[in-house]
C-alpha cells in the first residue's frame, strides 16, 4: 500500500537531493540591485574622485611653488657667479694695469736717480767748519773760488747734505754731496777742478769727484 510523502519532505524543489543548494538560497536572500543604490554608489565614487582631485591639485601647487623656489635660487646663484666673474675679470685687468705702471714707475725712478747721479758732486775734506754756515753758501763758495773770480754765472744748487754715519773724533769729517741744477755747468766745475789740483780752500785740502 502506497503512503503519501509526509509535507516539507517534498523533492520537487531539488529532485537530485531533495535539498536546496546555499548559492539558491542566497540568491532568493540578496537585495535586488536598484537604481539610486547605482547613483548613490555613483555618487560616491564621483566624490573620492574630487577629493583626488584636490588632493593631487594642491601636491601639485606645492610642487610648483618650490620648483619656482628652486628656480629663482638658481637664477640668483647665477646671476651672482655672473657678477663675480666680472669682478674677478676686473680686478686681473686692474692687477695688470697697476703692474704695468709699477714697471713704468720704476723705470722712471731709475732714470731720474741715473741723472741725479750724474747731477752730483761729492767733496771730499771739507772741516766741519762748514757745518757752522749754511752748506748752500758753503759750497757755492768754494765753487765760486774753482771757476774764478771772473766768473759771473750763478750756481745754481738744489740740495746739498753730509752723506755717511755721524762724525766720531777719530775718523774724518764726512763727505759732502751737492746735487747741481746744471749738468753742463758740473762737468765745467770738475773740469776746472783737475786743472788746479790740489784744491785749497778756506785752509783744507778738498778733493771733488
């Protein structure tokens, strides 16, 4: 005798194993997909967007802020370079323009100092008598005495001094040097000298060179 299947025991829903499977179950439990869950989910991706967005705009202002920082340090830095160049540039064409009149300079003073040599004439012997009178009288004087006392030109002289240390009692009185204005007139004078060797003047023997 054949018995009715008891009721919940059925397996029309599942022949195979007269049970649901969990993936059926799960989809009859999941919440059909909508259209304002698709714009809120929308919604919400556009505003993670924006927030990126904004968030990489200012990265991106900060980044060109200190590039334009960076830039402007080293435009200055060049600039300064640039600067310094022109000053190192100047300073070595000043450097050698002071050596060129340094050279000049010196090769002037040599020649003034050759024709001051030339110009003078030391005497030798004199007494220390003559340091009680002004040499500029002194020496002209003797001058004077050498070429004559028919001779009317003016000897002319622009310095005269004692040359050598101090006179101790021991050594003689030091030389006098007298630097004449006119050349020609100190060739005359030692040529007029040699003539009358030795020279006497005021009592001493004085010797010219």
């Amino acid at each position: 005798m054949l018995t009715k299947p008891a009721a919940g025991n059925t397996e029309t829903d599942n022949p195979g194993t007269g049970k649901r499977s969990e993936e059926e179950t799960d989809e009859d439990t999941r919440a059909p997909v909508t259209r304002s869950f698709l714009e809120g989910l929308f919604a919400s991706l556009r505003d993670d967007i924006q927030g990126v967005k904004r968030d990489l705009s200012q990265d991106l202002k900060v980044v060109r802020r200190e590039l334009e920082e960076v830039g402007e340090r080293v435009a200055a830095q060049e600039e300064h370079e640039n600067a310094r160049g022109e000053e190192i540039a100047q300073l070595q064409q000043d450097i050698i323009w002071l050596k060129d009149q340094q050279i000049e300079l010196q090769a002037h003073a040599e020649d003034l100092e050759n024709w001051s040599k030339w110009n003078n004439i030391r005497i030798q012997g004199a007494s220390t008598v003559a340091e009680e009178e002004d040499l500029l009288a002194y020496v002209p004087a003797f001058f004077h005495q050498i070429l004559g006392e028919s001779s009317d030109r003016e000897v002319h002289i622009d310095r005269v001094h004692r040359v050598g240390p101090p006179r101790l009692f021991h050594i003689p009185p030091a030389d006098i040097l007298a630097y004449i204005h006119d050349f020609p007139l100190k060739k005359w004078i030692l040529q007029t000298a040699r003539e009358q060797h030795p020279l006497k003047f005021r009592g001493h023997t004085l010797l010219l060179y």
